[in-house]
C-alpha cells in the first residue's frame, strides 16, 4: 500500500508539473505575439484632405473673379455679326472644340472653309507692341468636293491688307476622302512655283467659290472670338470641378 501510494504521489506531481510548464509556454507565447506585432503608422491623411479642399476652394474664388472680369469685358466682334448675317456661308463649330468651318454649296459642289481658334500667346505679342511680332494671320483651308468626294483644298493664310487678304501655299487635289484625308498624299507644288497663268486662274476660282476679304476678316475675328469663349467656358469648367 505504502508503494501504490508513493506511486500515486509521484504521478500527481509530475501532473502538475506538466501542467504547469504548459501555461508557461502558453504565457511566452503570447507574449511574444504582444512584443512583435507591428505598430501601425499614424493616418496622415485628414490633415492632407483639410488642406487640399482648402486650396482648392482659394483657386475657386479667384477663378470666380478672373470669370466675373472675362464676361464684363466680352463683346463679340461686329465683322462676326455682320457677317453671318449677310452671308450664304453657315457657320460650324461645338463647344470645347477649336476647329470652325464654314460651309455654303455652290452650284453641285460643297464648300467648306475651315479655321481654328487663334493663339493667345500670338495675340499678346502684337498688344505688347513687340516689333518683332508677326502680322495677324489665321491659317486656314478651302476644300471644293463633289457628292463622289473628289476635289480640290487650298491651304492658305490671311494677311494683313486691303487689296488681297489671303495668301495660297498649297493646292492639293484628290479622287475620294480617303486620298484627302491620307497623311502621305501629295500636297501639289508650292503655289508661288506654278506659272502665273495658273496662280491667276486658280485665284480667281477661289473667289467664285466665295473667298473674298470678307471671309479673311471674319475667320481672323472668329479666330480670336472663339479663343476668348473657349477661355470663359474653361473657367467656368474649372470653377465647378474645383468647388465640387
């Protein structure tokens, strides 16, 4: 009896011993777990937030005024007025876009004069008064086409003057709109290089088709006109995006 009970004795305290080598490791454990779990970095971005909406609400208001000023000072040419008014050409352009055409048809044939918007940074050498700023001109094309797409487009620019207010670079002939619009179709010869005969012809098939000074004023005033809009509707576009 006396060595079943020392027997006994032993096994409870090996149990306890076990056991409680178990909690320790439990506790080292947890432990380390405690010890390496990784800090997380402090949020910086609230802060950021607060002050990009703050920036971006001080661009707004100066937007506002730049805005308020541009309309104030806005008044649309009186060539462009007179112009449409009197004339067969219709006038083609969208919002947000810098290409303008003007279109009228002349017998079976369709004409189309087509410009952009002028350069802001051209417009500011002239005012400034810079002698080696060039005269005002607006580049532009005059393309003459049959219902089949072939034809005939004169590139050109406006000059400055009385007597004639364009000048022809180009004139490039084609048998369909993909020839027409092909970025390796011949452009012809320089205008200056064909005998005189053929520029004189030529000029005077523009004019039949409705190039006049006329035109050449009111593509130079629309030019800038719609320069002037476009920088409106851009700080109007700014404006909101800014204040949404």
């Amino acid at each position: 009896l006396k060595l079943i009970g020392s027997v006994s004795a032993e096994a409870t305290s090996l149990t306890k011993a076990m056991a409680m080598r178990a909690v320790s490791q439990a506790l080292l454990r947890s432990s380390a777990r405690i010890a390496f779990r990784p800090q997380l970095a402090p949020r910086p971005w609230a802060g950021q937030l607060r002050g990009f909406s703050a920036g971006a609400s001080k661009v707004a208001k100066v937007i506002e005024g730049e805005l308020s000023h541009e309309k104030e000072q806005y008044t649309q040419a009186k060539e462009v007025q007179e112009f449409l008014k009197n004339s067969p050409f219709k006038l083609v352009e969208s919002d947000g876009d810098v290409n303008m055409a003007l279109e009228r048809t002349v017998g079976e044939k369709t004409v189309r004069v087509e410009f952009q918007l002028s350069n802001p940074f051209m417009a500011d050498m002239e005012e400034g008064g810079d002698e080696a700023a060039p005269d005002e001109s607006t580049e532009l094309s005059i393309a003459v086409e049959n219902k089949d797409g072939s034809g005939m487009t004169f590139f050109c620019s406006t000059q400055t003057g009385e007597d004639h207010r364009y000048v022809i670079g180009n004139v490039r002939s084609y048998t369909s709109a993909e020839e027409r619009d092909s970025d390796t179709a011949y452009n012809g010869p320089d205008f200056e290089d064909l005998d005189d005969k053929v520029q004189e012809a030529l000029d005077e098939y523009l004019g039949e088709l409705g190039m006049s000074s006329e035109v050449c004023d009111f593509v130079d005033a629309m030019a800038a006109d719609k320069e002037q809009r476009e920088y409106v509707r851009w700080l109007g576009l700014t404006k909101k995006f800014l204040e949404s």
